[in-house]
C-alpha cells in the first residue's frame, strides 16, 4: 500500500513538472543564499575575534649603522615565537631561483621554524645544489599560521613546494639582508592571539626601538560591517523569499487537493486513509529536498564541512514545513462530503 502511494506520489510530480522544477529553483535559491550567508556569517564572527597586529617601518638611515644589533634581536625574538616572511637577494642569487623564505612553526609535528618556499618547476635545480633537503608535505602545513602572514595554500601558491632546510637554527645572518629586506621582514611580521597576551608583540618592538627604523604598530579593530550586513538585509531577504515561498507552496497544495479532490474520494472509498494521501503528497516534499541537498553539496564539491551541516539543518527545517503545511491542509479538507459513511 504504502509502495503505491510512493508511485502515486512520483505521478503527481511528472503530472505537476513545470512546478515542481519551479519550487525545486525556488528552495535552491534560499538554500544558496542561507548557506553560503550563514557560512560568512560564521567565519566573521571567528575573525571578529582574532586581534591582527602589523607593523609599518620606515629606515631613517640608508646606512643603518645599528643594522647588525637590530638584526640579532629581532632574530632572538623569532626564535621565541612569531611568524615572518620575506625575501633574500643574497639567498637567491646563491641559489639561482626565487625562493620565499618562511620564518616561524608553520609546520604542524615539527619544532623546525625555517622554510624555504620554491616553485616546483624549480625543485630538481635546487635538489642538485643542496643534498640535504626535505619536502614539506601539505597535510604537515598548519594553513592558518599561513593566512597570518597573507598565503592562503587552498586557494594561491598551487605550484608552491615547501622545504625544510637542513640547519634547524638558521640566524638572520645567514641570509645576509640588507636595510630593505629587513625592513619587509618586519612588516610582515604575525603574532597569534597567544602571543600577543604574553607580550611578544612588546619584546618585539623593544627589539627594534631607538634603532635606524622607525615603525607604526596598527591593531586592526574589530569590523562588524559584514556582520551587521548579513544580519540586516541578507537574512531578512531569506525570510521574506522563504514566507514567499510557503504561500506559493500552501497555494499550490489546496489547488493540488481542488483537482484530484474526486480521485482522492475514490481512493478513500477503496480503503485508503488521508494518512496514504499525506504519504503521497510527501513524496513531493521529499523530492524537493533530496534535489536541493544534492545541488548544494555538487556547488560545494562534496566537501564534509560547515556548509554541508548547514544544508543538512535547512532541508530538515524545510522538510517539516512542507510537511506541516501538507498535513494543516489535509485535516482542514473534507474529503468524506460527498460519500456515504464518511472517512
């Protein structure tokens, strides 16, 4: 019984295609908009959180005769914490290749806070001059420390090789900077919220103080515009396309019942219950939300993350809706008037 109600259902779809594709792009539209709103919403929220310290130096001197002390300290302070990138004239003429150097634990099992970052068409060159050297792989890199320092590995540098330099305690020195390139240096220096409560982002400074570079610390405030966005005007589009299309729906359903009112009445006379029509009229519902869940996970690549919770929450919150709204006007119908005996 119940398997033919199923069947009954998958008809009244094909009988009912042109509104079924059209409520179909309908919840797909809310389901985009709430999804991918809610997802921004999330990641706002985090980085609301996230105090973000950077630096802007200027050298008062082109000769910087403190250049060596400023270097050193700056170097011990690295060693504590911190995160850097930047890059040495010195170390790529030697090399013969461009190479990225990172400074900080960017690596997840590793203490090591050196890497060299190449591109890997010019992996083999560089294996040829330095024997001792070790691919990083991607899965060992911590990609939030890399955002901090303004590298995004999901999206840039997908041609970028990541290697562990041999020499764990590698000194500024080494790579022989000059004024210009120390000044990049300091720029793009990162302190994560735990350093920055324990002060590292002072040591920091004093490092540099009363030296031949000047600098400006900037805290970036806390910028809610998106949040407020979000909250404001995209969630209250979603409500009123939503409350659109309850109405559409609850429009669509009465109509539904208005034109198979008398096959309805035939199939209660053959022993059927409004429990087998909601069964049947269910099918629509769950079609829509199968259809929905899968082109949402399809634009997210399948991927098991918060958009795809998200997608699950929405078709639950859509199916009980639809179903409410099926069930209010199915025990609102009297589909008994006209037959003896009633239901």
């Amino acid at each position: 019984m119940v398997i033919d109600n199923i069947k009954l259902g998958f008809r009244d779809i094909k009988r009912n295609t042109r509104i079924f594709i059209l409520f179909g792009l309908l919840i797909l539209s809310i389901s985009v908009i709430l999804s991918f709103s809610t997802y921004a919403l999330n990641l706002a929220l985090k980085e609301s959180k996230d105090t973000e310290v950077s630096y802007f130096a200027i050298p008062v001197s082109y000769e910087m005769k403190d250049f060596i002390k400023v270097e050193d300290r700056v170097d011990k302070l690295l060693k504590k914490g911190g995160y850097t990138k930047f890059v040495s004239e010195y170390v790529n003429e030697e090399k013969g290749i461009f190479i990225q150097i990172f400074i900080g634990k960017f690596q997840k099992s590793s203490e090591n806070r050196v890497l060299f970052a190449i591109n890997s068409e010019d992996l083999e060159l560089f294996k040829q001059k330095e024997k001792t050297l070790k691919v990083v792989s991607a899965d060992e890199l911590d990609k939030i420390k890399f955002k901090t320092v303004g590298v995004d590995l999901e999206i840039d540098d997908d041609n970028l090789v990541f290697l562990e330099v041999a020499k764990k305690e590698t000194s500024l020195s080494d790579f022989k900077l000059n004024p210009a390139e120390l000044k990049d240096l300091i720029e793009g220096t990162k302190f994560t919220d735990k350093e920055l409560k324990n002060g590292l982002d002072e040591e920091f400074e004093k490092a540099i103080l009363n030296s031949d570079i000047v600098f400006k610390k900037h805290i970036n405030s806390v910028n809610m515009t998106d949040v407020d966005f979000i909250l404001k005007y995209i969630y209250f589009y979603v409500f009123l396309l939503l409350l659109a299309f309850l109405l559409s729906f609850g429009i669509f359903i009465k109509n539904l019942y208005k034109r198979l009112l008398r096959e309805y009445k035939i199939h209660i006379i053959c022993g059927a219950t409004k429990k087998s029509i909601f069964i049947r009229n269910s099918v629509f519902v769950l079609s829509l939300a199968v259809f929905n869940f899968m082109i949402i996970n399809f634009l997210n690549r399948f991927n098991y993350d918060i958009i795809f919770f998200i997608n699950i929450g929405i078709n639950i919150v859509f199916i009980l809706t639809l179903e409410f709204v099926i069930l209010n006007m199915l025990i609102r119908e009297d589909l008994s008037t006209t037959l003896m005996g009633g239901e």
